[in-house]
C-alpha cells in the first residue's frame, strides 16, 4: 500500500526567510504524480504544486519548489521569500496514474512569524 | 462558477441520527470524490464517482455510509446510526474530464460534522 510520511509535525519560518518541508513516501508503482496542497485555517485545500514522476526536473511554481528524489521517495517543498500568507497546513500527497484517490501525509503547520 | 461547494457547513447530531451531506461540483467535472480529514490527520479517501458511477470504495466505507451522484452532478454522503467516531470534516472534491493521465482536484470548504 502507498503511504506518505511527512515527519514535521509543525514548522516555523521568518518573513522574507526560506523553509523546506519534508515528505516521503512508499511505493511499488513507477508512474505516479505528487502534490503538496495548502490548507489555510477554516478555508478550502488548494494546490500549491505538482510533480509528475516520470519527470526528472522539479517543478516549480513562483516562490514554491520541489526537491524530488525517486530513488530516495523524498519530495519536499521549499518556500522561498515566506509571506504571512503562507501560513498554513501543508498537505504532501500521492496519487498514482492509474487510480483516481489520492493519499495524503499527516500535514505540516506552518507557522510566519512576522 | 466560484468552484466546489459543500452544504452543510456545520452539523451536529446526536449519535444514532442519520446525517446526509451534498457537494456540487465545479461545472462539467466529470470526477467526484469525498474524503474524510479528522484532527491532525490528513484527508482520507473515501469514495470516487466518475459521472454517476462510483468506481471505487475505500475499507473505510462501512456500511453505514452510502454516496449517490443520480445524475452524474452533485453528490450526497449519507451516514446511517451516527457514532462519535465519524465526527470529522467531510471533503469533497472534483477535476474535469481526464487529459492524458493528470486531473488536478479541487476542494470544496468540507462539512465539519460533530456527533455527541
């Protein structure tokens, strides 16, 4: 079964300071997609990010970029130039091609200190 | 169309009471699911619809829980003799017919359900 691991259960960061946020993950399967989705107090999850596996550059989106390793199962998430806006909980997730589900880690909260 | 929405926001029952949950997804999305998020724990899938098919149930989908999508547009979750363990926020989620093999999905705010 695929699982996702993220070991940090709360991370905080300084304004205008970058963070990385860690996420492992377990799987047999050699086409997948990864995620890290962003769900701000009392609002809706969004998607920050994606990665597709078969991919070997990292995606990156503005402030946001990943640190995908295959071989290792790690796929982070670095924020450069953190905002109070970014905080939040932060949502590392998996989903293979084949199947629709996605499976998501435990989350991250991530606290901006101004 | 301002995205995935969910009704209710906020229910509160007492246990044994039959809840039912609808979300409306974002127009002509074709894929529906619903997933389950208790505190401090991420989203679990609980079920996927593709049109008015469900295609797939998680183990968590006792037989208490049932999920309909008639007419291939909303969805209902319902929960039959409510136990405290299904307090949690329902998630619902939606992606639009499939582009080679990505969809993203799009969530809508949850109904946060609370059983005493």
């Amino acid at each position: 079964a695929q699982t996702v691991t993220q070991s940090q259960p709360e991370m905080s960061v300084q304004e205008a300071e970058t963070v990385t946020l860690s996420c492992t993950y377990d799987t047999s399967e050699s086409d997948y997609y990864l995620f890290w989705y962003k769900q701000p107090p009392s609002r809706q999850m969004i998607l920050v990010i994606r990665q597709e596996a078969y991919k070997q550059q990292n995606a990156t989106e503005n402030r946001f970029s990943v640190n995908f390793q295959k071989a290792a199962k790690s796929f982070s998430l670095k924020i450069s130039d953190s905002q109070l806006g970014d905080a939040a909980m932060y949502f590392c997730a998996y989903r293979t091609a084949q199947w629709g589900d996605m499976r998501f880690g435990a989350g991250t909260r991530l606290t901006v200190k101004p | 169309d301002t995205g995935v929405s969910q009704d209710p926001r906020h229910k509160i029952t007492k246990r044994g009471q039959n809840v039912t949950f609808r979300c409306d997804p974002i127009s002509e999305h074709n894929r529906l699911y619903w997933y389950r998020q208790t505190l401090g724990q991420g989203p679990e899938f609980l079920t996927y619809f593709q049109n008015e098919a469900q295609l797939e149930k998680s183990r968590l989908l006792s037989d208490r829980f049932s999920a309909e999508r008639p007419k291939g547009s909303f969805s209902t979750l319902e929960i039959q003799r409510t136990e405290q363990g299904d307090s949690a926020m329902y998630l619902c989620a939606s992606s639009p017919p499939q582009r080679g093999t990505y969809n993203e999905q799009f969530f809508g705010p949850g109904t946060r359900l609370t059983v005493l």
